[in-house]
C-alpha cells in the first residue's frame, strides 16, 4: 500500500512537472498605450452616446439611424431606422436603449443585443426615464412618479408625491428604488405600491446600491452608508469637497470622486483604503472596466486607476471626447469631432511588432547590420523576421519564438532598399512590423559626400 502510494505521487508530480504551463495573461490596461482611429466619417452624430454591440461599438448618425460598427473589421452597418426624429437625449441601461420624442411624444425600446424593438407607445407624457429592466419603464412627468410595467400588462403606477429632481433608480426582483434629494422611494412590483421615507441627510449624488445597503453622497460634504432595512445610516464619512457623481462598487470596495479633484476607495467599514489625486476635474463619472477605472479629465488626459494594485497609468495628450466614453472588451472607446469630421477612436494597449536598427551614421554594405525586434503585448508568440530586397526576394530569413526583446545581425551583401518585415502570431492576437532602410556601396564615390581629414 506504501509502495503504491508513493508511486502514485510520483506519477502526479512528474504529470506536473511535464504539463503545460499557463499562459500569462496580458493586463487590460499595460504600456504602452495606443490611441487608434477604428473608422471616420463626415457629419456630427445626432447624439453624443455610444452603444455597445456584440461585434463593436454604434451610435446614433446624422440621419437618426442606429449603426454599429465592427472594430476588427472596421466596417459600418445600418441596424436599426428610428421612426421619429429623436428630440429627448437618448437613455441606455444595459442593453435596452430608450428614444423619445417630444412634439409627438412617442417612445420606443430597442434591444441592443437582440436588435428588436421591444415597445413602442405614445402619450405616456415621460418628461425623463429614469430607468428601464426587461420588466418596467420607470419616468416622471413633472416631478410626479410614473412605472409603467410594458412588458406584461402595460398598467401604469403612479406616486402621490412629487419631486423637483430625481437620481437615478435601480431594479431588484421585488422592487424599484428611486433616489430623489429628499426621500428614497420604493415600488413594490407584486402589490404595484408606492413607499417614501425620508433620507437623514439630504442627497447630493445618485447611490449605490450593493449587500443591502445604499452609498449616496450628501449634503455637508458626506459619503453615506444607508441601510435598507434598518432605515438609518451605518456611518458616515467626512470628505474635503461635496460629492456629486455616483458613487461605484470596486473589488469589494467603494470608489467616490468627489470634487476636489482626488479619487478615494473606501471599505465597507468606511474606512479610507487608497486616496489619489487626479490633478484635473473630471470631464465625465468614472468610468467602470474590468482591471480599473477609468477617468477622463478636463486637461486631455485620461488616467487608468488600478485599485487593487494602486497603480495609475496616464495617457496624456488624448483627443477631446465629444461625450462619455464607452468600455467595451477592455479597451476605451470614444468619438472625437472636428466640424464635421468625426472619428471614433480606441484607447488601449497595443499590440504590436517594434523593430528598431542599432544607431549607425550609414549602413554599408559589406558590414553588420543589427536591429532589435520587439513584442508588444503578445502572448507566447511565434514569430518570422524576413528582409526582402527592392525586388522582393527574400535576402535573410529567421523563424523564433518568444516574448520580449530579440537582437538580430545580418551583413547585406549589396547596395540598395531592403525591407525587414516581421509577422508574429501570438495566442491572444496577430501583429506585423516593417522598417525600410537603404544600403551603400562602400566601393563607390557617392556624389557630394566628402571625408574632411
């Protein structure tokens, strides 16, 4: 039985040992970064919201239709043509994206990952939509309450009371709750009723909703931790400046940016973790990816938080945003616009071949050349440097493999243009590199070019 046993733990670390290791996985956000136009176009869009799709990235054109683009292929295609000319600004929870029209006060539902048409009705009198699920559409007209349950029967649900101002709302399987400066509301989906209480302290920002509890600035410069069904604060942190954009849930953590330019991740104990200073406002909320949060500033930079790892990676120089970016697969996607000319960008790692020749004030023939080639960001690749003459014939060829930074030397034989040009095929994505470079003959007089002794 001993023998066994040790014969099968032999069996198991030699299978270990002789397995396969792990790729590494490429962080979502690691430099260099790139900033690269998907595709462009002429005409300002009629709205300045993106939307995602399974294959890329849509917004609303000039002509009032839904078009999407595919990012891989750079190719734009018509999806969906509103019926109306779209006057109310467009409202995107989800998937489902909600377009009003004032003058004939017309609203329809569109499913952004079935690409149907899911409702579409006049006369509901929504002066704002506040939220939409697969359920329920939840709007006021004139500071009076509204959810509309279009999914099932239609009926329509109104609150007694009246706001001036409204947050923002959020669905649970029982209920709705609706964030106004002075009261939360909840909205009983079963019994189709209403329920107010008051906040302790008046809102200054839309709430976050996770394990119970509610985190919602307040007035005298307040971070909130509201339980549901305590009705009362578990605490209350004191910030430097008010907060006015809503809060968001991070690796078990809060992150707040209120407006003195600094960004806070707290505990749920209310505790400080992490604070740091963007050095800029904030030209839109922070923007929730997978790995980080990004924050777009007023001073054309957009700045990367890592949380977890508390590290910044800053992208200066960027172009202007023309409204609030959309993440989608790990990278950041914008649209920038010059009078009529409007590109949509992506920001994000790049993934790429360098190549880079040694510095030399001529390359001769005759005498060594090296070069340096380069992954970017590439998983385990497998990779072909070729240089090819002004013909196009192959003069040198080397097959390799492997991450980071490769030196190469090769001596060309004769005068003239060459090529070096490199594909690499990496488990995560596909890249080419090419350098042009031209050769002298050193055996011959080249005019105007004089030694000085």
């Amino acid at each position: 039985m001993k023998a066994q046993s040790i014969l099968l733990l032999a069996i198991i670390a030699l299978s270990a040992a002789c397995s396969r290791p792990h790729p590494l996985l490429i962080p979502e956000i690691s430099p260099p970064l790139a900033e690269e136009e998907i595709c462009a176009w002429t005409g300002a869009p009629a709205w300045n919201i993106l939307l995602p799709f399974a294959d890329g990235v849509g917004w609303i054109n000039a002509e009032g239709r839904i078009v999407a683009c595919d990012v891989e292929k750079k190719k734009v295609t018509e999806v969906f043509a509103v019926p109306f000319v779209v006057t109310v600004p467009p409202f995107l929870q989800g998937d489902l994206l909600v377009l009003q029209d004032k003058a004939s006060d017309r609203l329809l539902i569109y499913d952004l990952a079935e690409q149907a048409l899911k409702f579409d009705a006049s006369g509901l009198g929504a002066r704002q939509v506040l939220g939409v699920d697969a359920d329920c559409l939840v709007y006021h007209d004139n500071g009076q309450l509204s959810v509309n349950i279009w999914k099932r029967s239609g009926a329509v649900f109104r609150s007694e009371e009246k706001a001036a101002r409204f947050f923002n709302c959020l669905f649970t399987p029982e209920r709705i709750l609706i964030l106004t400066p002075e009261r939360l509301l909840k909205f009983w989906k079963k019994e189709g009723r209403f329920e107010s209480e008051p906040l302790p302290q008046p809102a200054t920002s839309p709430f976050l909703f996770s394990a119970g509890h509610l985190y919602y600035g307040a007035g005298e410069r307040l971070l909130v931790k509201y339980s549901l069904d305590g009705k009362k604060p578990a605490w209350k942190l004191k910030l430097g400046q008010p907060l006015k954009r809503p809060p968001l849930a991070f690796a078990g953590t809060v992150v707040v940016s209120p407006e003195d330019r600094n960004l806070l991740q707290v505990n749920r104990r209310g505790s400080i973790l992490w604070w740091q200073g963007l050095g800029s406002a904030l030209s839109f909320d922070l923007l929730p990816m997978s790995e980080n949060l990004a924050a777009v500033l007023l001073n054309r930079e957009i700045k990367f938080v890592d949380p977890r790892r508390r590290q910044v990676t800053p992208f200066p120089g960027a172009a202007r945003p023309l409204g609030p970016p959309l993440a989608w697969r790990g990278d950041l996607y914008f649209m920038a616009c010059e009078k009529e000319s409007c590109r949509l960008l992506r920001l994000g790692n790049r993934y790429g071949v360098d190549i880079e020749l040694e510095p030399a004030p001529v390359l001769w023939s005759g005498s060594s050349l090296r070069f340096t080639v380069r992954m970017q960001n590439l998983i385990e690749p497998r990779w072909e440097c070729v240089i090819l003459d002004a013909q196009g014939r192959p003069v040198f060829s080397r097959s390799l493999e492997g991450e980071g930074e490769t030196s190469l030397v090769w001596v060309p034989p004769l005068a003239g243009t060459y090529l070096i040009r490199v594909r690499a095929q990496g488990l995560n994505r596909d890249a080419q590199g090419e350098l042009s470079l031209q050769v002298l003959d050193a055996r011959q007089v080249v005019p105007r070019f004089y030694l000085h002794f």
